[in-house]
C-alpha cells in the first residue's frame, strides 16, 4: 500500500500547488491528469489527504459549499502549508532511478511544469535507458521463444514490443525538444524533413547539372 501513497502523495502536493481543491475536484483532476489513477476511489483519496495534513504539508479549511445554498453546509478545501510546498519542491528536484519507473514517472511528467530543466533532462534520460535495457531484453526474450508461441501470444509479444519502441522514439523527441533541438520529420513519420533553404540548393543543382 505504501507504493501507492509514493506516487498519490507527490500527485496531490503538486496539484495542491497550482491551487487549493476540495475532495471532489481533487479527485477528478487525478483522474483526469493521471490515467493511472482512473479508478482512485476516496477510500484511497482521503486517508492519504490525512496523512498530508498530519504532517504538516497540507491544511483544511472549511468553505461554504455553493451547491447547497439551502444547507450553507461547508466543504473542506485543501491547500499547501509552507512546509508542503518545500517538501514538494524536494520531491520535484528528484531525480533517481525510482522516478523513472512506470508509475512514478507518469506523475513526474504530469508536473515537468513545476521541474527545472536540468531535473527534467535527467529524468527523461534516466527513462530512456530504462526502455532501452526493456527493449533489449523484449527482444531477447522475443528471438529464444517465438518457435513455441501461438499466433495470439505472438501478436501480444509483438505488441508490448512495439508499445516500448514508440515510447523510446517519443523520449528522443522530448531530450531533443530540452536541448533545443527540432528534428524536421514529415508527418507519419519516415526520413528527417529537408529544409527549404537546402532544396532549394539541390534543386538548382540540379537545374544546373540539366543544362550541363
């Protein structure tokens, strides 16, 4: 269970930041942000809200609910303490092979926004080799045991292995777009775009060697 709370807390913390949310909104702004948490109920949501609050990192506040102007009854909206927002600070300057895993690196990325630059680049760095080791080892895995599968398991070893290249070439992008770097690449992908002004080049090269 611990697990879990190790990627909800820093998803709660950095939503917190952008701004103070009641329980509800909270939990759909974690399901809508994080496609891991789609099926986060309040049984996961509120204990660990407690936990944050006991140790200081968010508070409570009771606001008039507008939904319910009969009753006036309150809400509770939750927002960051100071200390909170150190300890997510912290939290978001990380950057060891644990945020590079599946989940947790899916809530990192939800808050790259609130990460520096330097943090960002080894993280995805870290991610790329990561995939690269899983792709490896796919493919390994892939050449001993194709033989002996069926046309199904085939197709789903095909598949993850697929999902996985997608992935590293998205990487490639991102480190690239850190750097400062745009790879031209028509759409669908395929060999990198030829700039304008070097087909303009080969094309009065070309021009040239015609009437040569």
């Amino acid at each position: 269970m611990r697990g879990r709370s190790d990627v909800l807390e820093p998803a709660i913390l950095g939503l917190l930041a952008e701004s103070p949310m009641h329980g509800y909104e909270l939990r759909k702004r974690l399901n809508l942000v994080l496609g891991s948490f789609r099926a986060l109920s309040y049984g996961s949501l509120y204990p660990c809200l407690k936990g944050l609050a006991d140790r200081g990192w968010i508070v409570g506040v009771e606001a008039p609910d507008d939904r319910t102007v009969a009753s006036r009854r309150a809400r509770i909206v939750y927002q960051l303490t100071a200390e909170g927002k150190e300890h997510l600070h912290q939290v978001l300057s990380s950057s060891g092979p644990a945020s590079w895993e599946d989940e947790n690196f899916d809530v990192r990325f939800a808050f790259f926004g609130q990460t520096d630059a330097e943090t960002r680049m080894r993280i995805l760095e870290g991610r790329r080799i990561r995939l690269t080791e899983r792709l490896e080892t796919i493919r390994q895995s892939f050449a001993r045991t194709r033989e002996r599968m069926d046309e199904y398991t085939l197709e789903l070893q095909r598949h993850g292995l697929e999902q996985v290249e997608r992935e590293v070439r998205w990487l490639d992008d991102l480190i690239d777009n850190e750097r400062g770097v745009r790879r031209a690449r028509p759409e669908g992908g395929g060999r990198p775009a030829i700039a304008a002004d070097d087909a303009e080049g080969i094309s009065e090269a070309q021009h040239e060697k015609e009437r040569g």
